[in-house]
C-alpha cells in the first residue's frame, strides 16, 4: 500500500492520469486521486472521472462482496446506480 500510494502515484502524476485509485481489499478500503495539472494530486470521494459514481458505494460493494456472491454484489450496485 505505501508503494501504491506514495511511488506510483507520483509516477501516474507525471504521467498526467486523470485519476488513481488504491484498493485495500483488506480493509475494504478505496483511496482515490484525482492528478491535476502542476503534476500534484488530491484525494477524492467522488470520481471524477466517472460522474456520479462516489468511493463509498465502491466500498459498500467490497464490503458486501465479503458475504455475498457476485450476482447479488452487482444487483445492489446496479440498484444504486438507478437510484442516480
């Protein structure tokens, strides 16, 4: 995680990737960046590059996936998505 958020992040920022996300699946844990212009970052909760769609549903899908199977992990998500 610490290469992920440190290292290669700075990597993608010199790369000018619009966004990075970080995925603790342990933690069920989704960081993510947004790269903006002067080759710096900051965090996000809501892509920007997917409008609409914020890092805690992302999350609650981890989560959920944890008890869950698939298809009932991707009907919560397509119900959350219509709910948009």
């Amino acid at each position: 995680m610490a290469d992920d958020i440190g290292e290669k992040r700075l990597l993608y920022e010199e790369l000018k990737v619009a966004e990075y996300w970080v995925v603790d699946v342990q933690k069920s844990q989704i960081i993510a960046f947004a790269i903006i212009a002067d080759n710096g970052s900051r965090r996000l909760v809501q892509s920007e590059v997917l409008p609409g769609l914020t890092i805690a549903v992302l999350e609650e899908a981890l989560r959920r996936s944890r008890t869950e199977d698939q298809a009932q992990v991707g009907a919560w998500l397509l119900a959350q998505f219509q709910q948009q």
